[in-house]
C-alpha cells in the first residue's frame, strides 16, 4: 500500500484515470489518496471521451497511451476538441522518443514514465493543477 498524501492538496479538483490495468489503475487510486482531488476511472480511450463529454469541468486526465477500443493519443485528440482546459498527462511504459512525439502532437501538457515513480507524478500534477 501507498501512502497518503497530505501535502499535495487538490479539494475541490478532478482527474479522470484512464488505464485498463487494473493494478495500474488501483495504484493511481492510492497514490491520490488523501490529495482531496475526487478521482473517476476510465479503462479505454472511448470511454474516456464520453465521460469528458459529461463532464468537461474535469481537471486533468491521466491516459494511458495503449489502450483498447480506442488509444489514448486518439482519445486525447478528442478531449482535447471538447474542453480547452482539461490537461492531459499521457502515461506509458514504452517511453520512446516516438511516444514523447506522438504524446505532444496529441496535445498532452505531460508525459510520465511506467512503472509510475509517486514522487514525479505528483509534482507534474502539482505543476499542471496549481
């Protein structure tokens, strides 16, 4: 288990995860513990638009790039058409300098390395939500 962070505090913000690990996922839920910001889930780059599309007032999306139905660059793309001030944090294991590319081509304000270090990913969300 993660702890809980009560520095980083984010009351009254939100982020949508979307990953369709379910370890990822859980581990993004735990590193948010405790940072007040209410988190939603996603686990393809489908359902990632539409829930942007209900909600557009979300802060940040966190998108996993290689997702089903739908990736998250494509997905990103697409938020990025709905909402102007949702920021978008591409996450990835395959860091190549391919996916930085692609990731800013997309329009994601960031990209963060897996396996997700708690201390890096905190400090782009305090850059991106602060």
């Amino acid at each position: 288990m993660v702890n809980q962070d009560y520095t980083h505090k984010w009351d009254g913000r939100s982020i949508l995860v979307v990953e369709d690990d379910e370890s990822s996922a859980y581990l993004f839920g735990e590193i948010l513990k405790g940072t007040g910001i209410h988190v939603s889930f996603a686990t393809n780059g489908e359902d990632a638009v539409r829930f942007i599309e209900a909600h557009p007032d979300t802060d940040l999306v966190l998108m996993d790039v290689h997702l089903p139905v739908k990736d998250g660059f494509t997905a990103t793309k697409e938020i990025k058409a709905l909402s102007s001030t949702v920021r978008v944090i591409a996450q990835t294991a395959y860091a190549f300098s391919v996916d930085q590319h692609e990731a800013r081509r997309a329009g994601c304000d960031a990209l963060v390395n897996k396996p997700i270090n708690r201390s890096v990913l905190l400090d782009k969300l305090t850059t991106l939500l602060d």
